[in-house]
C-alpha cells in the first residue's frame, strides 16, 4: 500500500471503527456497555490515530499535486472523523 492510497484505506477503516464504537457504546442490560470499555477506549485511540495520519497524508497529497476535490473531502472527513474519536474516548473515560 502507497502513501497516496492511505487516506482512502483510513477513511474506510474509520467509517467501520466508528460503527463499532458507536454500537457498542450503547447500554445494554445492567447499565453496562456492549463491548468492554477497554476495547471501546482502545479502538477509539487507534482509529483516532489512523484518522489522523490520513488526513495528514491527504493535505501533503493536496500540497504536492495541487488541491482536487476528492483529496479535500477525503481529508476533511478524516479530520471530522478523528475528532469525533477523540471527544467519543473522552466520554468513555472513566473519571
């Protein structure tokens, strides 16, 4: 895989990571989550990571070869993508 396909490869990831958060962060019976809560902080920092990483590809792309729009909206979900994951491993937080 070449840097250049990364982006794609991260945003793809992220959309199915963020599923997996999403559904099993929800409640079940007992009050407590569907997934542990170490798996779901877990795949929260290395989606948060990866999201990250494939926005930041995505903006070289864009300063390299020139701003096209699929390069932007790829980068601009990524970076929308990687904020969610931070504010979602927050949350999860025990405190």
């Amino acid at each position: 895989m070449s840097k250049y396909s990364f982006p794609y490869v991260a945003l793809a990831m992220g959309i199915f990571f963020m599923l997996v958060v999403t559904i099993g962060g929800q409640l079940g019976e007992g009050g407590s989550t569907k997934l542990p809560l170490l798996t779901l902080l877990v795949v929260s920092e290395f989606a948060f990571f990866l999201c990250l990483i494939g926005a930041y590809l995505s903006l070289r792309r864009i300063i390299d070869l020139g701003f096209t729009s699929i390069h932007a909206v790829v980068g601009a979900s990524c970076v929308i993508l990687a904020v969610r994951f931070l504010m979602l491993g927050l949350a999860f937080w025990p405190l």
